[in-house]
C-alpha cells in the first residue's frame, strides 16, 4: 500500500471535482480523504486471526469498486449533499465512490504484497496493474522507518506531483471557463440608451 497520508491526499483532490461544494471545499475534501483512506482499516484483520488472502483480510473486498461504491453514498450522506436536490447527492456519491476506488487502483501500482481484490464478490482474483512504480508500504514500523525516505519520494513523484499538476490544470480551467461566461453576460446586456438610435 501506499502510506495512509498519499491515499488521503488523493481522496481530497479528487473532491475537487464535486458539484456544489459552496464554501464547504475543506469539509469535502476531508471526507473523501478519509474515504480513500479507510480500506486499509482491513489491516486488523491480522489480528483476529483472518489469514492474509482471505476476501475480508488485507487487499480484499474492502478494496473493490463494490466497497467504493457503498463508500461513496455514505460520504454524500455525511456531507448531506441531498440538501441541494438528488441530482447533485448522487454525483456527489460517484465522485466520492471514485475518491474511495482510488484506494484500490492505487494499491495496484505499488510494488509489492498480494494483489488486489478490485473486482470482488464477483470475481475472487487479485490484480495488479503492469506499471507498478510505486514502492510498498511495510507493515512493520521497524521496516517502514527504515525505508520511509524512498517510499515517500516514489509517492511524491508518482502520486502528488501528477495531482498537483491535474489540480492546477483543473483550477485554471474553471478560472477561463468563468472568465469566459461573465465577459458573455456582459455582451448580452443593452447598452443604457441604446434602444431608438
Ligand atoms: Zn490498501
């Protein structure tokens, strides 16, 4: 897995594209950090005894598409994003369900451990993708202090600068895009006198 804070990191950038937001854009972007953050949580498993590999263990069903989408409504209940109509709770629950999936799709990039249970209960298997640049995350904190430099910098390079850039692009867009539309409303709007001349 990628560290707990590049999954949340992902989450809050991805609610940037949430309809709606009105001056809540940290609310949003904490919940669907959390959001993206959360399957790893199946890591407890461990300690009840669930064997590594088993569908309710580490990578498993708390990691598919499926899961996501459960995750994603329970994010557009806790922002109570019906309040603006049901058209605008349920694209906010696909984007929120997408912050969640990007958990999975993440995982499937790292480098190391079992693969992941993206397609699960319909189909058991674990997959990775065939670029997987980014160095897994250990366990064990003796092992992740140790190595915590290199992972973070994979993370840097592979996860938070191609955000960073996709935000920008993102926030310059919809500068042009509402540039664009108020000097429109102003060409639509009748000069003071106009009319008879
Ligand atoms: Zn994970």
């Amino acid at each position: 897995m990628p560290t707990p804070l590049t999954h949340f990191i992902a989450g809050a950038a991805i609610s940037q594209v949430s309809p709606k937001t009105r001056g809540r854009h940290l609310r949003y972007a904490f919940v669907f950090g959390i959001l993206a953050a959360l399957p790893d949580l199946d890591f407890t498993a461990f300690f009840l005894g669930i064997p590594y590999g088993h569908p309710l263990c580490h990578r498993g069903f708390s990691h598919s598409l499926a899961f996501a989408a459960v995750l994603g409504i329970i994010g557009a209940l806790i922002l109570r994003a019906d309040r603006n109509g049901a058209r605008s709770f349920w694209i906010t629950a696909m984007v929120a369900g997408v912050a969640a999936a990007s958990h999975g799709l993440l995982d499937m990039v790292t480098n190391g451990g079992l693969g992941v249970g993206i397609l699960m209960p319909f189909d058991g298997g674990r997959f990775f993708l065939p670029f997987r640049p980014i160095l897994v995350s250990p366990f064990s904190p003796a092992t992740f202090f140790a190595v915590v430099g290199s992972i973070i910098r994979s993370e840097i390079l592979w996860v938070w600068l191609p955000l960073a850039v996709g935000s920008t692009a993102l926030q310059c867009g919809r500068k042009l895009w509402n540039k664009g539309r108020d000097r429109q409303q102003w060409a639509d709007v009748p000069l003071v006198g106009s009319e008879g001349e």
